[in-house]
C-alpha cells in the first residue's frame, strides 16, 4: 500500500501501549505508518489512574497517530473493539491535505 489519505488518532492508558503497538503491527497491510508518543489527556470524562493524576486534573496517555486510507478506518475500530473490549480508547480521524517523503 503506498497511499494514505487520513490520519487516525488513537489516545489509550499507558498500559496498552505495547498491546496496541503489536495490533498495528499486524495491520501493517492497512496501516501505511504509525507513531506513538506520551500526552497528557485533559477534559471532563478522563479516568484517572490514580490520585496523583486526580490533583493534577490531567492523566497521562499515549497518541497513535496512523496514516491510513479512510474505508479501512472502520476495519482498525472493529479490531480494537475485539481485541481490547474495555479499554478506554478515544479516536478521530481527519483528512491528510498532503503526504510524501523527502529523502
């Protein structure tokens, strides 16, 4: 595959940073790229892991982001969803303007 014509964000608990790696891992054949990074989530309905995170009012997480044709959006969620049931995964999608490589 060498197009993508969006960007997937994934924000998920620390805890699931390996687990997720490995999912994308094995959908390489939709998943043109991927990369991680730690953030700090903020808002109303974030669930804290532990007092600490409470005090502060944010929690900390990890941000995928994928390059990825949209009509495979649907097939990534439906994995997450089986593969990780209860975890607290939040997601978005937008629209990639433009994408190459400089080498």
């Amino acid at each position: 595959m060498s197009r993508a014509d969006v960007c997937l964000t994934l924000v998920v608990a620390q805890e699931l940073e390996e687990m997720l790696i490995d999912l994308l891992l094995e959908r390489e054949d939709i998943v043109r790229r991927f990369g991680s990074y730690p953030i700090d989530a903020h808002g109303a309905r974030i669930g804290y892991a532990n007092l600490a995170e409470q005090v502060r009012g944010r929690s900390r997480r990890v941000e995928f982001q994928l390059l990825m044709m949209r009509e495979n959006i649907d097939s990534i969620v439906s994995a997450l969803r089986e593969r990780l049931p209860r975890a607290e995964i939040t997601y978005w999608a937008l629209p990639l303007l433009t994408y190459g490589r400089i080498n």
